[in-house]
C-alpha cells in the first residue's frame, strides 16, 4: 500500500536528553569521535541500522529507550559533557581569532568570507557530493571551522543528491536517485523573524519565477546554507530545479548556477541580516558553477548608485576564483543565447546590462568560440585573484588560460596554486593514536594489521549485500567468508571514473595482472570502487569491464569492486589499504586528494606524478609511476601499455618484496617471539605519517589561502569605497584606451662596447617611450633579462625585470626619457628587450589588464652580447 502523504515526526525528548538534539543538528559529529561513541552507546544496534547517522538513530530509537536514557546518570554524564564541549568548540577564540586580535584592523583580515561550490561533502548523511571537489569543499569547511576562520558556505540541496550505484548481474552500473527529505536531516530552515520562510526569488524569461528556501547546515562553527527549489509556490519546472547533481540539460543546469550564484548572495544577505554574523568581505568561488555571485553583487552597488565599471572594480577586488580542472572541456561553457535570454531585458538582473554580462563570458581570444559563454573565464573576470589547486595545475592552468593575457609569458599569468589538503579528523580511522609516527616498529605493525583486518569485515559485507542485490541466493556466497585476507598486501583504488583516471590500467595485461594477484609466496589484493557519471557510458563500460574480472571464480577472493562509493566506504578504505593507487593521464588530474587520505593512516602512494604527488612525492612516501614522454606519450596505446608495464614492474620488484621481507622486529625476544615486521616497509610508514602527515592537512591549506589570497582581497576591497573605485575604473578605462599609442621607440645600450662584455659588468640601458595621454607614474618601464634559447626566447623563470627609472621628457615629439644599469649576472647567451606595463597601487600585478607594450618595428633591436 502507498501513503497519500508523508511527513516526519520529529522526537521529543526527554529534558535531560535535549542536548541530544543540538549535538545531532551540528555536523561536528562527524569529526568528533566522543560524540560519535555517545550518540552509538544510545542505541548500539539503531546505530549501525541508521549508518552512523544521529538524526536517523534519534527519529528511531523508542520512547522506552529515551526513558531509560533519562534516568542513566552515566549517560546524562557523557551528554552533560560532550555539550559544552560542543559549545566551547563554538564559541572560543580560535586560530584566527588570536591572528585578528594580534594585527588589529590593519591585519586584514577578512570579517567573513563566503564559500561558494556545487556541491559539499559533508558526511554520508549529507549526500551532496560526486567526488573529489565536494569532498575538498567539505574539509575546507571543517577545516575552517577547527582554525576560527568566519566562512559561510553556500551550496544547493539537491533532493536526489547525486545517485546511489549498484549493479547489475553482468556488472552493468545502474543509478537510482531516493528522495531525500530535509526533516530527516540535520538541516534548519532559515526563517525571517516572524517564522516565514526565507525566500530568495529570480525572475525568469517569459514572466516566471524561481524561488528557494534555504537550509541551513551547522557545520562546527561554519554556516552551510543550501538553497532547495522544491518551494510550494514554484511552477513545476522551477520546483525541479535543484532535483539532482550534475544533470539535466544545459538550460538546468544554467539554471542551477543562477540558484547558487544570484540566489546564494541572496541568502547570505538574509543570514547576516538575521543572525547578525558579519557580512563577507571576500567571495570565494570554486570552479565555474558560482561565477553568477559576482554579476548579483555588481546588481547590488549598481543599485545603490554606483557605475557598472566601478562595481566590477570593487566587486573584483573581494573576490577569488578557484579552478579545479586542467582541461578545457571540464569547464562549464553555455550557449551565448541561453544566457542573453535569462540575462535580458524581462531576465534576472535588471540594472545590469545584458551585452556587459554576454562580454564578462566571452572566449575573447585566438581560438575561442564566439557562440559560447565560458563560466570560467567569467570567473576569471569577475575575480582579481584566481588560483589552480596544485603546483602543477596552478602551472597548466596559467598555460590553459594563457590567451587572456596577450603578450604574456603563460608564467605571469596572474593565476597562483594553493595545494590541497584534507581534514584529518574526518579522515584518520579512530584506532590510530595522536603521534602514530612514534610507535616502535612492532606497534605500528600491529595498528596496520587492526586496520586492514577491520577493512577485510567491511569488504565482505558490502559485497555479500551488493551480490544480493545482483540477485544471488545466500547459499551461493560462502565464498564471501574467504574474500581478501588480513595478512595480504591490499591496494586500494577508489575514486570517480573519468576516463582519464583510468580505471582499468591494471587490467592492461590481464596475464601478469592475474600473475600478481595469485603469486604464492607474495600475493597482491585489491579493493576497487567508484562511480560513472550517470551520462558516461564509456566510463559504465571500463566498470563492467573491472566488474567481470572480478566476478571469475580464479581472482574473485583478490579483488573486489565495491558499488556505491561514498564517504563512508572511502573511511574504511584509506586507512585499511597498505597502498594506494592513482594513474591518471598526467597532467590531467588538478590535484587528487584520495591519496593524501591514506597517507594520514599510514598507507604509501603508488601514483603517477600528477597533482600533489608530483611536488611532495619522495621515495620515502611511495613509488612514482613513470610517465610515457615523447612520441609515445602522444600515442594512448602505447601510453597506456608503457605506464601500466611499469606499474606491474613496480609492483612485482618492488612493492611486493618490501612488504613480505620480514625480520623479527628490533628488541623483540631472542627466542623468536613476537611477529617478524617488514621492517622497511614500517620506516616508509612512519616517515609518510611523520613528514607527509603535515603537508596534506587541510588546515595547511585554508591558513595559505587565508594568508595568501583572503587578507590580500580584504585589503583590495576595503581600498575600493566610493571614490576609490569609481577612480580606478576611469584610470583603467582610460589606460585601455591610450595602450594603442604606448610603444617602446628606442633602445640604446652605453657603457660596454662591442665584445667587452663580462660577468660582474654592467650595461646602461637608454630608452625612449611614447606614452599616449599617461603620465610616467601610470606605468612602469621594465629591461627584462637573462638566459636567451637558440631562437633568443627569454625564459621568464629565467630572467629578471629591471625598472627603468625616467629621466626626462617629454621631447618635442612628446617621448619620454628611461634609464637604467643592467648588471650581467651571468655567463653565456645573454639577452634583454624592454616592455611596458600599467602600474598602479590598486592593481594585483602587472599582468592583470592583460595590457603590454614592446619595442615598436624602427625602435634598436634589443642587443644580444653573446
Ligand atoms: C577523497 C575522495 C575523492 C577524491 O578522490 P581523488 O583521488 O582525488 O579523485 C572522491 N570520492 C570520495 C568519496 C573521497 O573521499
């Protein structure tokens, strides 16, 4: 029988369990394993049925139950105890807190700072996520929260999250999407004094409207607001809006985007309003999704009186733009006229001219596509500063997005990389101690196996349930009983299945691969798991492909695939995995996180140098994949075959035999009591845990970006009052419309005559410029120097920019004099050229208007003493 109508019930609990309610409705659990292990002694067996979720757990244990809770004095105890911890947590100075205090007003430091990203993944019972940028998203958070840091994350509910996976009997991945209640969760509602709902709205083409309510999630100290279309008083369509992750058509998705942009500067209005928390000096956008805050902010200033030009101006200054992909077909790119439509005359936004939003999207440059509106290069124009996530992405990214910078080396493209990290309170298993790293070698040998073991337990049961599921009887899964064993080298490899992470390369060479697994004296185990996206049919056949394998009866007690990747299969899986796997096509994973997870337990990479292993690799830490280079990298075939025969190899030698050389550990008894450890094996675990460890947490990771890039743009946006920013957007309109006249006339070089050039020297470089309608101060006249190639490049990482002081001028031909030495710091091919550059106080760098001026065609040719 079907129910006409569903509502939840929410439990009222006795007096003395009320603090039950606060301690479930704040994400801090997830992190906090003594509020963990209180919420579990409640109900031990409810616990596990509700998948460690408190709301769960609490909407199901009985009344009888609570009774008795009621009247445990230990219990009350414990409760009593996790509260104020919980309040103290809240509510004490902080990391940041003790910073502001100590620099005062002039520190800069940000009285708030929104976040803003697709998708957060919090914990399992919020499941918002598809992968790593939700995960990231959800240690940032955290990792804020732990530091004092004043975020306000800002996302969308989406009411069939992502999907669950499961599979079919020949291993065909199937999606289901269950409805996800917000009353079943630890979500508020965000209400107007008067106990209405908050209701951001956005108009639409064609006189319709969209509406959301925003839900509020207690992330620690951080607010999580979350905006839901599904509103009574939306038309269908609009209430379908935020129905899942990552689907739908275009149209939904700029849909989407608008929701989380426009509508989330909306929300954040009304909870500073409401709450009184401070409004945010700095936006924070990550990927392309959110690029629409910056257009409603631009809506905001223009509406309080001030010009387009000069809201752009402030509204750049507090905003940063992260980018997370390295390749051009992961941005979100719409069709021009889908957004002139919805950014038009009867659209959203009035007030802020349709053809200026159209220009902000535009690939304005050699190869863009005119019919198309890029959300990143928005991003990139509606932020002064923007970053890529790695070292090495923050390197592909400047290459990527190159062509917004004319006339700049890709190098001085203002975009900069922050490296990743993790929240290690979410990822550390609770069995490992606080400094695991000073364990003797037995100890850490002894936790390594705890680990594995436990994952072993989880393994099984998740397969028993997904052959279930694949619709075998019970008495056909003894085998089960005999999957993976606690004592076998286990490697994990578990992530999203984007072809470019190649899933399937151990399967490149089934023979050798099979070879490993069965090896008697040094076997090898794999768990494997992750999620196609629901429109890839490509990455559902590389699963079924994973999935066959592993169902044969000869490899099936070695390798597993597990349907359903989460965060809570992800939290066995880490800590339980000796190694961790990653091989994706170099350099097309932004940054990668999952390995940075295992390394906090203790597990060592196994990964092609992309994203962070590429900068924190050593040999301590793990093994590199090596990479195909030349002709053969240009061939995936032979690409592929060439970095999985070198992954096998380092399996084979290398790998396996650390892990099986075992001697009796040292101080253990003579007599030959106690385990033999592989005693190498343990010193790369403990110096990944000890020197690793630190790298990779998260709260490394928000500390640079609050030092690096939210202080920064605080400071710029609190420069831009009124005045200040209506001058800088006349000074760049008027620099924009001189440049065509700025040009290097003449170059002359005095002071070393023909070939009487030496290290320890020095030239007079003598430089004549015009400079239009700017004035010397406007701009900066640079000799850049250093190593030349064969073809006289200068490297930038090579060479140095040398201003040019001015020593007179105007001529009569209106040319202004510069001077400068040039010292000759260096032996070999040697050359320089001169340039000039916009320079103001207000400006990030000298490449940010993208503006630069050389040598005109008559002007000396730059001197190149060989
Ligand atoms: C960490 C994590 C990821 C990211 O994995 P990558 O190796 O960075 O691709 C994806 N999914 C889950 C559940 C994670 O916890």
């Amino acid at each position: 029988m079907k129910a006409i109508r569903r509502f939840s019930v929410r439990p009222v609990f006795p007096e003395p369990l009320r603090p039950l309610g606060e301690l479930a409705r704040n994400f801090r659990w997830s992190w906090h394993p003594a509020t963990r292990e209180l919420f579990r002694s409640a109900d031990p067996a409810g616990w596990e049925a509700a998948g460690g979720d408190p709301v769960r757990l609490l909407g199901a244990v009985s009344a009888r139950r609570l009774e008795e809770l009621a009247g445990d004095g230990e219990f009350l105890r414990r409760l009593d105890e996790a509260a104020r911890d919980l309040r103290a947590y809240v509510d004490a100075p902080r990391w940041y807190q003790d910073v502001r205090e100590e620099r005062g007003e002039a520190g800069g430091l940000p009285a708030a700072v929104a976040y803003f990203s697709p998708e957060f993944g919090i914990a399992e019972a919020l499941p918002q996520y598809s992968g790593g940028l939700g995960i990231l998203a959800g240690d940032h958070l955290k990792a804020a929260s732990d530091l004092g840091v004043p975020l306000i994350g800002v996302g969308l509910l989406y009411r069939r999250g992502y999907f669950r996976q499961s599979l079919s009997r020949d291993g065909w991945q199937l999606e289901h999407y269950p409805l996800l209640d917000p009353d079943e969760m630890p979500l508020e509602m965000l209400r107007e004094h008067d106990g209405s709902p908050v209701q951001p709205v956005l108009t639409l083409p064609g006189g319709r409207s969209l509406r959301a309510h925003v839900w509020l999630a207690r992330v620690g100290r951080v607010p999580l607001l979350l905006l839901d279309s599904d509103v009574e008083e939306n038309a269908g369509g609009e209430r379908e809006v935020t129905d899942r992750l990552y689907g739908g058509s275009s149209e939904h998705r700029l849909l989407q985007e608008m929701l989380l942009g426009v509508g989330g500067v909306r929300a954040v209005r009304a909870y500073c309003r409401l709450t009184g928390h401070p409004e945010p000096e700095v936006f924070h956008t990550n990927e392309g999704h959110a690029g629409f805050l910056g257009l409603e902010r631009v809506r905001e200033l223009t509406a309080a009186g001030r010009g387009f030009d000069a809201a752009l101006e402030t509204v750049r200054a507090g905003t940063l733009f992260t980018t997370h992909t390295p390749v051009p077909a992961g941005i979100d790119r719409f069709d021009r006229e889908l957004v002139a439509r919805h950014f038009g005359a009867d659209g959203e936004l009035p007030g802020v001219d349709g053809e200026e939003v159209l220009r902000l999207g535009a690939e304005s440059y050699p190869g863009g596509d005119p019919t198309v509106f890029n959300m990143a290069v928005m991003g990139l124009r509606l932020a002064q500063r923007a970053n890529g996530v790695s070292t090495l992405h923050g390197a592909v990214s400047r290459e990527m997005f190159a062509g917004l910078w004319p006339g700049f080396d890709p190098a001085e493209v203002p975009v900069a990389s922050v490296t990743n990290g993790v929240h290690a309170p979410t990822w550390v298993a609770d069995d490992v101690p606080p400094d695991p790293a000073r364990l003797d070698d037995a100890a850490l040998w002894r936790l390594r196996r705890v680990l594995r073991e436990r994952l072993v337990r989880d393994v099984r049961a998740r397969l028993y349930a997904s052959w279930r599921q694949r619709g075998a009887a019970h008495a056909e899964l003894g085998w089960i009983d005999e999957v993976l064993d606690p004592d076998v080298l286990t490697v994990g490899f578990a992530r999203r299945v984007p072809s470019y992470k190649r899933l399937t390369l151990m399967l490149h060479d089934r023979e050798r691969f099979t070879r490993l697994l069965l090896d008697p004296e040094r076997p090898v185990q794999l768990v494997v798991a992750g999620k196609a996206h629901p429109a890839d049919d490509g990455g559902k056949r590389l699963i079924q492909e994973l999935v066959r394998y592993a169902d044969d009866p000869a490899v099936r007690h070695r390798i597993v695939f597990l349907p359903d990747h989460g965060m809570g299969m992800a939290q066995q899986l880490y800590p339980g995995c000796d190694v961790w796997l990653n091989n994706p096509l170099r350099p097309l994973e932004a940054c990668g996180t999952s390995g940075m997870k295992a390394a906090l337990n203790g597990g060592l990479n196994l990964s092609v140098r992309d994203g962070w292993w590429d900068e924190w690799y050593e040999p301590d830490f793990g093994w590199a994949v090596p990479t195909a280079d030349g002709e053969a990298a240009l061939d995936p075939e032979r690409r592929d075959a060439i970095e999985a025969g070198a992954l096998y190899e380092l399996l084979e030698r290398h790998v396996a035999p650390r892990f099986y050389d075992r001697a009796p550990a040292p101080g253990a008894p003579a007599d030959g009591g106690g385990e033999p450890v592989p005693g190498r094996w343990i010193e790369m675990v403990r110096q990944t845990l000890d020197r690793l460890g630190p790298r990779v947490h998260a709260d490394r990771m928000v500390r640079e970006y609050v030092e690096r890039l939210y202080v920064p743009a605080a400071r710029a946006h609190r420069a831009l009052d009124a005045v200040a920013a209506e001058e800088s957007a006349a000074w760049k309109a008027r620099v924009r419309a001189e440049w065509p006249r700025v040009a290097v006339d003449h170059v002359e070089q005095a002071g070393a005559d023909g070939d009487a050039l030496e290290l320890g020297g020095a030239l007079t470089l003598r430089v004549r410029v015009t400079l239009g309608a700017l004035r010397p101060d406007e701009v900066e006249v640079q000799a850049v120097a250093g190593r030349v190639d064969e073809a006289d490049a200068l490297a930038w990482q090579d060479s140095v920019r040398v201003p040019l002081k001015p020593v007179g001028g105007p001529d009569l031909d209106g040319r202004w004099a510069y001077e400068g030495p040039l010292a000759l710091d260096r032996t070999g091919p040697y050359g320089y050229t001169v340039r000039i550059v916009p320079a103001h106080r207000l400006l990030s760098g000298a490449a940010e208007l993208g503006l630069v001026a050389g040598p005109s065609a008559d002007a000396t040719p730059p001197g190149r003493p060989d």
